[in-house]
C-alpha cells in the first residue's frame, strides 16, 4: 500500500476519534466549569434523554417521618431499603424516586447519594465523599446506553449511574463506593423494620404513585438504547441479578429460590410490584424481592438492572447460567 495512503487513513481515523471526543458545541454553553477534555468514553454514545439539566430535579436532604404514620404508599409499592450501621433503617419509596431520581442525604454523619435509572432499573445507594470532598449530585438530562449520566455540583463532573463511575471532568475515573440496599415491597420494609423512618413525599407538583413508564417491563426493545443486546438469548428487558461482573437471571434465581454459587446466596420471595408495569405502582407484575449476603450471611452491594444495562456496562461479565 503506497505510503501516502496509508498517511491518509491514518490521518481520517484520527479525525474521526478527535470528532467523537469533541463534544457538542451546546454541551460547552451549557455546562462551562466541565473539563471536557478529560473523558474516558466517546462522546458519541451519549445523548440527550429529553429533559435539560436538572430538568428532573433531584432531592436534597428530605425529611423523614415513621414508617407508621405512613397511610399513602400501598403494601406491594416498592421502596429502597437503606440499613446504617446503627439507627433505624430508612426508606426511600420509588414512588419518589421515579420522578426524581437521586435523593442527596446524610446519615449518622454519612452524606449519601440514593439514585435510580427507571430506564435501566437500576438503583444504587453511594457514599457521597470523594477524597475527604463531599459531592451532591443533580441530573444532566443526559443518557449513555440508557442509563443516567449524573454530574455533581461541585466540579460539574460527570458520572454514569450504573457503575457509580466518573466519566467526564476532573473526577473521571473515580468510583464511587456502593453502600448495601436493597429494594423490598413497602409492606417487608414496615415487617423488617418496625422502627425504621420513610421519606417524606417531595413539595413538587408530580403524580406520586403512578408510573409515567407503564408497560416499559414489556417493551421489545430498550428506549434509547442502540447497544448490543444480551447475549444467550436473553431478552434485553429481563432482569439479572448483578454481583460485581457477575449476573443471574431473575427467572432462575425465581424458579429456584434459592442460589448459592461463586462466594454468594442469593434469595428470592415473592411480593413486591414491578415499578415499571402498571400504571399504579401497586399493581404492576410481582417481580419480588431479592437478597444478596456472603457465606457469612452479611449483606453486599448488588443490583436487579435489565439484561441489557448489565451487558452494555460489563461486556465482559460472567453470566451465571446454571447447569447448561
């Protein structure tokens, strides 16, 4: 091949890379203390979810109040279960969560970060300090393989919600730590703690209890999503059990109930509403409530995303498929 050619490529594909690591014109007016050059993934995965910069409003510090004095939230809604090392347990109600996202708190001195991605189903609780730095974080309106892109209001970085990882700006690369949580129906949360505390529903003008995403358990094919799909068949918008790099489908762990493989038992007990069927939240499909502990029974971090969020954020993860 002539020399020139071979120049000319190579000059085409770096043009190529450097387009997709400039971002957008709009991107630099709209967010102006970003770094921009520092990223760790193509720009040209991410795109706009609709709503602008905190179009969807995070919470900062909520109130709470008894899980007793709480009449509004149905026994099948599904909350998020928070237990602190000492206290009483709290409950972060998707009813909330669904509208809002993220939910800044603190607790016993600890500043968290409670997040959820309807989209991908995934929900995570995150130690909100960085090198001593305590972050708040808000939503871009951004979405990269569907999920989330929060950005904290410190720095103006960018982190994808599915990995608690920085992906844009002077944090890029750093990872947040996921505290253990778990999502239990309203009426488990009430059983297993009779003390625990529920957030108070947000002063903000949304249709709490109602699914704006009805029928998304259904759908054929991810929204926003142009990625791979699962591989062994596995439909997109089945839920998986992740560990790590690890996942089991819910349709296994379901028909066994139990699961003990790889330094993990996994459980699964029927009762909780699907967040994502019906458009009461009440109502949707029984998708049940999951545990995760090591073989000392203590609880870790895990997550019940879609198929596909785990494929597309863990291309090299371990499909625990059980005897094949």
């Amino acid at each position: 091949m002539c020399k020139w050619l071979v120049a000319a490529i190579i000059g085409l594909c770096a043009s190529v890379a450097a387009a997709a690591e400039t971002p957008p014109q709009g991107w630099l007016q709209e967010w102006p203390e970003t770094d921009f050059s520092r990223t760790s993934i193509s720009y040209s995965e991410i795109m706009s979810g609709g709503p602008p910069k905190d179009g969807i409003p995070a919470i900062s510090a909520p109130a709470f109040s008894s899980a007793h004095d709480e009449s509004r939230i149905g026994d099948r809604e599904a909350v998020l279960a928070y237990s602190p090392p000492s206290g009483p347990a709290r409950a972060y109600p998707v009813r909330y969560l669904m509208w809002h996202e993220i939910v800044n708190d603190e607790v016993e001195g600890v500043p968290i970060a409670v997040t959820f991605c309807p989209l991908c189903n995934t929900v995570m609780v995150f130690d909100a300090r960085v090198n001593g730095e305590t972050l708040t974080f808000g939503v871009s309106g951004k979405l990269r393989f569907s999920d989330m892109i929060m950005y904290d209001r410190e720095t103006q970085s960018w982190w994808q919600q599915a990995v608690g990882e920085g992906i844009v700006g002077r944090h890029m690369g750093v990872r947040l730590r996921r505290l253990p949580a778990r999502m239990i129906s309203w009426a488990e949360f009430r059983a297993e703690h009779p003390d625990g505390r529920v957030m108070d529903e947000p002063a903000w003008n949304r249709d709490y209890g109602t699914n704006p995403y009805a029928g998304y358990d259904s759908s054929e094919r991810p929204f926003l999503y142009d990625g791979e799909n699962p591989p062994h068949g596995i439909s997109p918008l089945a839920r998986v059990v992740r560990v790590g790099n690890r996942a089991w489908t819910l349709s296994r762990l379901r028909e066994r109930g139990t699961i003990q493989e790889a330094g993990f038992i996994l459980t699964w007990t029927s009762g909780q509403a699907s967040a994502l069927d019906a458009d009461n939240l009440n109502e949707g499909a029984d998708v049940g409530t999951v545990r995760v502990t090591n073989e000392n029974g203590e609880d870790i971090p895990f997550d019940v995303p879609f198929a596909f969020a785990f494929h597309a954020f863990h291309p090299d993860g371990i499909w625990m498929l059980g005897e094949q």
